[in-house]
C-alpha cells in the first residue's frame, strides 16, 4: 500500500486473550484506505506471537516492539504511520462495532482538520464518568506532528494532546458509541493494583502542573499511599508543564459537536 488515507495506530501490552476479537472488529469494516500500525509493549503472554501472524499474513502493515508508555507507544506509531489520518486509541482489550465509517463521514463533515474525541454514551453522567469513558481520538497527521505528537506519559496522554490542540481552537468532542464491548482491568482490582494505577494517574498530573486535579479528588487509604509516591517520583519524571493547557477540561460543553446521523 503505498499512501493510505487512514492509520490505525494500536498500542498494546499483554493482550492475547482480547486481540483477535479486537483486531478482527476492525479489520471486517476497512478496506486498503486504511493501514495498522501496531507498537507492542514487549507483552509476555503471546501478544506479540498473534501479532506477528496478523503481520505475515498482511492484516498488520507495521509492527514494532518496543519498551515504551502508553503516549510513546501512540508517538511511535504515528511516526510509523502514512496516512493522511491517525485513528487512536482503539484499544485492544476492546470489541468494536461496524461504525467506524459512520464516524469519520461525520468527522470530514463536521470536524475537517480538527482532533476530535469520539467518547461513548454519557447520559446523566458526572464530569469524572464522563472522562473516564472510552474514546477515540482521530486527526491530521500533520497537524499532530505540529503539535509535537503524544507526550511520553501513562496516564491522562490523551488530554494533554487534546488541551495543546484546544489551545488553537482545533479540539472537539462528541457522543460516539463506537466500543461494542469494553475490556476490563483486573489489575486494578486488589489493593497493590489500586495503588499502582492511582500513583501512576498521580505522578503524569503532577508532571504536567494538573495538581488541582489532584487535590479536587476523594483518596481512600489506597489513595493517600499512591500520592506520597507520586509526589516523591514526578520530579525524577520529564515534566511537561511548559506544554500542558493546565485549565483544559476535555468534555467542557464549548468543545462539543453534536453528532447528527
């Protein structure tokens, strides 16, 4: 394929048990406008061997493995990408209905050179449900790369790339239900997965100046241990203060587009 329209970019880390569903819900609605791009996390479970069969028989146009984040994994893939376009964050412990092209019809329409956040049905959600919906993020190659791409974080990557695109009125979120099944996370369950995953929410918000965000939230015990931690690491950390829209609140209603069938 010499210049697709499109680039799924997929990171992924210890997924075997989801990513044939995954990839397969993808792969049965696009056609040769559209690459894959796939950045493995160095998984240890038999990711990368179903990888590498998807790759071989043409299903996966680049594959790299490498020791990265979730937002370097999103940067490398796209500097491994061709398309015109980046679609990311379709993730691989998820299943994915056949809208894809419903969406980016609605995208060219209304959103044309923009990043937009497709995020699922929200209705009478809190602000913090909303944010923890699942999305995707689709927009120009180009005007990503201007924008210095995904920083290299665990955690709130996402937003800190929407807020430096908000910063020149080119964000946007809508209310897309894209995701058929979400995968859950059972490591966050016990009580040591429940510090990790807050320490490391903890530590990208500090290395990106968000500490009201921080302190604006209820912390069980759990809670308290992962902020000591956190505050004890972000400066071992890069900080991307000096590039983070610190005020930024992705769902604020002044972003969002109405999506109209």
């Amino acid at each position: 394929m010499d210049s697709p329209t499109y680039s799924i970019c997929i990171t992924l880390y210890n997924n075997a048990p989801t990513v044939r569903r995954a990839l397969d819900s993808i792969l049965a609605q696009i056609d040769n406008r559209f690459e894959i791009v796939a950045v493995d996390n160095f998984s240890t479970d038999g990711t990368k061997q179903i990888l590498t069969e998807y790759a071989e028989a043409g299903k996966i146009n680049t594959l790299v493995e490498k020791h990265c984040s979730r937002g370097l994994g999103r940067r490398i893939a796209v500097e491994n990408s061709k398309g015109q376009y980046i679609i990311a964050d379709m993730d691989m412990d998820d299943e994915f209905k056949p809208e894809l092209a419903n969406l980016l019809r609605f995208y060219h329409s209304k959103c044309e050179g923009f990043i937009l956040a497709a995020v699922g049905e929200i209705k009478g959600a809190t602000y913090e449900e909303r944010m923890a919906t699942k999305n995707v993020t689709i927009g120009p190659r180009d005007f990503i790369l201007e924008l210095g791409n995904w920083p290299d974080l665990q955690a709130y990557e996402d937003s800190n790339l929407w807020g430096r695109a908000a910063l020149g009125n080119r964000y946007a979120w809508t209310i897309f239900s894209l995701v058929r099944t979400a995968g859950g996370h059972p490591e966050r369950m016990s009580t040591l997965g429940k510090v990790r995953f807050r320490y490391v929410r903890y530590r990208d918000l500090y290395r990106q100046g968000r500490i009201t965000v921080v302190e604006k939230e209820r912390k069980g015990a759990s809670g308290r241990v992962a902020l000591v931690l956190a505050r004890v690491a972000a400066p071992f950390y890069r900080s991307y203060v000096r590039t983070t829209f610190t005020t930024f609140r992705p769902r604020d209603m002044p972003y969002f587009v109405n999506f109209e069938p």
